[in-house]
C-alpha cells in the first residue's frame, strides 16, 4: 500500500499491538504508542523506524513509529517492526 494516512498506519499499528502484547504475556502492561513525523536516533543521528522504552517497575512501556518510514510499508513489514520493539519491553531488564 502507497503513502496510508495516519489514522490508516494507526489501525495496523493497532492490530499487532494487540495482537503480540498477548503472545509475549505484556497484557497487564499499560503501553501508550504514538506516530512521529519522524524519529532520529540521539546516538548516532540517523532516523529510525521506532523505538520503544520500557519501565518494568511500573508496568509501562512507550512506543514511538516513525509515520514518514512507515506510511508505505507492507503489513508484514509493519508487523515485523511491532514485535521487535515490543520484544524491548520483554527483554529490557537482561540488559
């Protein structure tokens, strides 16, 4: 799909959210997740997809998507993106 609107990439975004918060067991989690403009990284300043940052002791964890990298990606893609960052929040402690 060429150039989805915000509310479109919102949806999908959605979706998996919802979707993998169950099969990585973050459903007592509060996640809060927003769409940027764009993202870039403070390390390295390059732009990036997304980001995620986790606070174990209070349950929360924070995702960012980056709507000028995303607005075109294919679902797959998306998902993809979506059970990475999550995937911070479950291992985010180990580090």
């Amino acid at each position: 799909m060429k150039d989805r609107t915000v509310p479109q990439l919102h949806a999908v975004l959605d979706k998996y959210i919802k979707k993998w918060k169950r099969y990585l067991f973050l459903n007592t989690w509060l996640l809060d997740s927003s769409i940027r403009d764009y993202i870039q990284n403070d390390r390295d300043n390059i732009d990036t997809i997304a980001t995620c940052d986790a606070e174990w002791k209070y349950f929360h964890v924070t995702l960012n998507f980056s709507y000028a990298k995303m607005r075109d990606m294919k679902k797959t893609e998306i998902e993809k993106i979506v059970i990475h960052e999550l995937l911070h929040a479950v291992v985010n402690e180990m580090r």
